[in-house]
C-alpha cells in the first residue's frame, strides 16, 4: 500500500482527492448494483467497483500518514464520504430488488444500512469520550466490502448469495454496535473509576 501511496503521491494526488475518488468507485458502484437485474454482468463490475473504493478509501489515509498530509478536516471528509458510499451500496442493493421484493427482506436490508451507519459512529462517538474503539467488533468497514464483493461474485453461481450476504450484515453490523457498546460501558467504568479521587 506504501507504493501505491508514493505513486499517487508523486502525480500530484492529495488524501482528499483520493477520498473523491472514492466515493466516485462507490456511486459507479451503486449505479451497477442497480442496473444489474438487467444485466448480470454488471454485478461483476459493481462488485469490482465496491473493491476499488475500497481501496481507495484504505489509500488515503496511507496517503495522509505517509506524507503528512494529515488535517483535522481530511479526517472528517474521509469519513463522512465513507458513511455516503456504506449506504449508497446498500440502498443500491435494495432498490435493485437483489435481496428479494417483499417487504421483511426490505427490513433486512434496512437494518444492514442502519447496523453499517451505527457501527461507525459508536466508534466516533466513544473516541470523542477518549476511549478506542479500532479493531473492536466483527464487521468494520473492510469486512462489510469484502463481504458484499464476494457475494455479488457468487450471485452468478447462486442467486440468493447477494441476498444471505446482507442479512449477514445485518447480524453482524448491530452485533457490532451492541459489543461495542458494552465495551464502551466497561471502559467508561474503569476511567470514571480511576478519576474518581480517593478521599
């Protein structure tokens, strides 16, 4: 990834473009992922697509880090155009009517963008409150692309893959949000505890 960063680097690309980018990948994407009951292969571009936001989104903040191009607000655009490119794809996905066209699988697939959203900002919400939240959960945003990525891949061997994938997310996303919650409840506990002074 440090390679691609010094390339990216030396034509002149700024974290903050590649963000761009990436969310370009994500809505060309989406727009795939939509079309995609016309045409199936479609969803082989718009898996590919989805990885490649992906990637740019991991990227530019290499990028960032690499050459010290890191700012306050390229961390605040990069993650609110993630939050943009998360529900796109998945609004995407149930629009097309990839996941079926009854309304318990469009619940399913609300609950997935819902679980997504939320997995993100308790991590924003419990680092504001001074207490990290990387790597706690099982579905953070690499997972949730690589999941969705594969699914689409295998769609084309059985149709309902696209549609088991989500309601995958949808577990894990809110499993997510509800391990991190407890974790944030424990920490919490223990800082509070340890500024409490001893009278």
């Amino acid at each position: 990834m440090l390679t691609e960063a010094r390339v990216a680097h030396a034509v002149g690309l700024t974290p903050n473009q590649i963000s761009l980018l990436g969310v370009l990948a994500a809505l060309a994407s989406a727009y795939c992922y939509l079309s995609s009951q016309f045409n199936d292969s479609l969803l082989i571009i718009a898996a590919l697509l989805l990885l490649v936001s992906g990637f740019l989104d991991a990227l530019d903040g290499v990028l960032a880090r690499a050459f010290r191009g890191t700012t306050l607000f390229g961390g605040f655009l990069d993650s609110l155009l993630d939050r943009y490119s998360d529900a796109i794809i998945l609004v995407s996905i149930i629009l097309g009517r990839l996941i079926a066209d009854s309304q318990l699988w469009g619940m399913v697939g609300f609950a997935a963008v819902i679980g997504s959203l939320l997995v993100s900002y308790s991590r924003a919400r419990a680092e504001a409150a001074g207490i990290k939240m990387e790597t706690v959960g099982l579905a953070e945003r690499a997972e949730r692309i690589i999941i969705i990525a594969a699914a689409s891949f295998l769609n084309l061997l059985w149709a309902d893959a696209l549609r088991w994938s989500v309601l995958l997310l949808a577990v894990l996303t809110n499993l997510t949000v509800m391990q991190r919650a407890v974790y944030f409840w424990k920490a919490s506990r223990k800082k509070e505890a340890s500024a409490t002074p001893v009278v």
